[in-house]
C-alpha cells in the first residue's frame, strides 16, 4: 500500500509539472535600457528570359530601447538609431551604404540616421500602438546630408516612404509582435499574423511554439508561411509580385520582461515578379538574426 501510494504521489507530482503554465509578454521594466542587432543576409537569384542574375545583400539595424515609461501593461519607448547599415553586390557590382562611415565627405542616405530616434507604445502582446517622432527624425537625417533646400526636400521624400510610420510599425511588429493571448505550457503553440512593406509587401503568418524553458528563458520553436502579393515602388521602377514562401527557426525570450534575446530564421521567398513589362523568376534564400541585451 505504501508503495502504491508513492507512485501515485509521483504521477501527481509529473502530471502537476508536464502541465506548469507561463506568461509570455511584453513586459520591459521602465528604466531599462536595450540594445538590439537586427541583420538578414540574403542569396537572390533573379531570371529575365535567358539572362541569370545572382546577388547577395545584408542589412542591418542596431537599436538602443529607452523605456521610459507604462501604463496598463503598454510600454513608451524612445528607440535610437545607433548603425544602419546595407552591403549589396550584384554583376562584379558592390553598393555599400553604412551609417558608421568613416569619411565624412561621404554623405550616403544613412549617414543622419546614426542617434537619430522616435517613439513608440508597445501593448502586452508585442504589437505597436502608436509610432512618433519619425517627421522630425527625418528632418534631422535629411539636414545631415544636405543644406540645399531643394535637395533636402528631395531627400525628406525619398526616406519617407521607406521609413513611414507606418512602415516602422510594421517593421517593429514584425519582429516582436511574438507573444500569445494566453497562459501557456510546453508545447502549446499560438499564431500571429503580421504585415511588412520595406522594399516589397510581405504578409507572414507565423506558429510559435513553446520548446522548452530553462534557466528563466523561452525557447520557442518558429515556423511559418510568407506571401508576397501587390505592388510597390524601387528607385522609380513599379514592381509587382506573386511570391511565397517560409520562415523556420528559433527564438529565445526571457520570461521575466520578454526581451527577445537571440532569434535565429530561416527564410525562402520564390515565385514570379514583374518590372517595366518584363516577367521575373525570383528566389531568395536569407538568414533574419536579433540579439537582444540590456544595458546600463
């Protein structure tokens, strides 16, 4: 009898752990400071009639996260701008644009944005309330590269329309709009459907699941599926495309404030795009990384 009793005691005892739940959230302490590496390194293959084109890019963004203030679990941020970064080579061709530029004389379109900041209000589950600041910031960065009134309104346009409210909404979304609606335990997953439209217009529906927690962190397994589906506008050639594609990876979250600490994707992109007239096969094969650390 003493024996049975202590298997069922043990039973209890497994049951009672297999099913421990968490809260995952956003919830960064006010005070606190951030820093997050965003970088994508992409593998392109492009195809018009006969003609191949391969090319590599990487971008990159490193932020600082000022929280500065919450209510009802929303959360103020101050984000600046510490390197913007984009490295392109195509055809024996490289474009390099750096914000961290040594050579002052070298004015590229993201030398203003080094310290150059906004402000957003982010809810409990990652998504972006609201995004200002970003008109004067563009002011600031068009200021750094010209004097030449017509010039810089040129320029203020020009940024605009890759960093728009909007699209710095959808940016920031994209990467920590993450978290469920729910207590959760090992092995639940939840879905989140989010929308992104820097060079091209990207819908991506995305299961995360939780792996494991240990020592405090979330693992959570990522996988999902991308479309990219409309029109959009580079350097003056109307683009359309019929892409899709998937995401798969893993991310670690802190449980305690839900810091994004690492994350490392997968992606692939392929399908049909169409310029002046002329039909595209299009394939992209990158790697989406984020570290994430507070600092003092």
């Amino acid at each position: 009898m003493k024996i049975f009793a202590t298997v069922i005691c043990s039973l209890i005892a497994i049951s009672a752990f297999a099913q421990k739940t968490y809260v995952l959230r956003q919830n960064y302490p006010t005070g606190n400071k951030y820093n997050f590496s965003f970088i994508s390194d992409q593998l392109i293959k492009q195809k018009i009639g006969s003609r191949s084109i391969n090319s590599t890019q990487a971008i990159g963004t490193d932020y600082t996260f000022d929280i500065t203030e919450g209510h009802n679990g929303d959360k103020d941020i101050k984000v600046t701008y510490n390197r913007l970064f984009m490295k392109s080579t195509a055809m024996g061709n490289t474009m390099n644009l750096d914000s961290d530029e040594a050579d002052s004389t070298k004015k590229g379109p993201f030398a203003g944005f080094k310290g150059a900041s906004f402000y957003m209000t982010v809810a409990s589950n990652g998504g972006i309330k609201t995004v200002a600041g970003i008109d004067m910031m563009l002011d600031r960065v068009a200021a750094k590269m010209t004097t030449d009134t017509v010039k810089l309104k040129a320029i203020k346009s020009a940024l605009g329309k890759q960093f728009s409210a909007d699209m710095v909404k959808q940016t920031m979304e994209s990467s920590f709009k993450i978290y469920p609606e729910k207590l959760i335990k090992i092995g639940d997953s939840w879905t989140v459907d989010t929308k992104m439209q820097m060079s091209m217009p990207i819908e991506t529906i995305t299961q995360y699941t939780l792996k494991e927690v240990k020592d405090g962190v979330a693992i959570l397994s990522v996988k999902g599926s991308l479309i990219s589906k409309g029109n959009f506008e580079v350097m003056g050639n109307h683009m359309e495309t019929d892409l899709k594609g998937t995401n798969s990876g893993e991310t670690a979250v802190d449980l305690k404030t839900g810091i994004v600490l690492n994350s490392h994707l997968r992606v692939e992109l392929y399908g049909k795009m169409k310029s002046m007239g002329q039909d595209i096969d299009f394939e992209m094969q990158g790697i989406n990384k984020i570290v994430g650390k507070e600092v003092n």
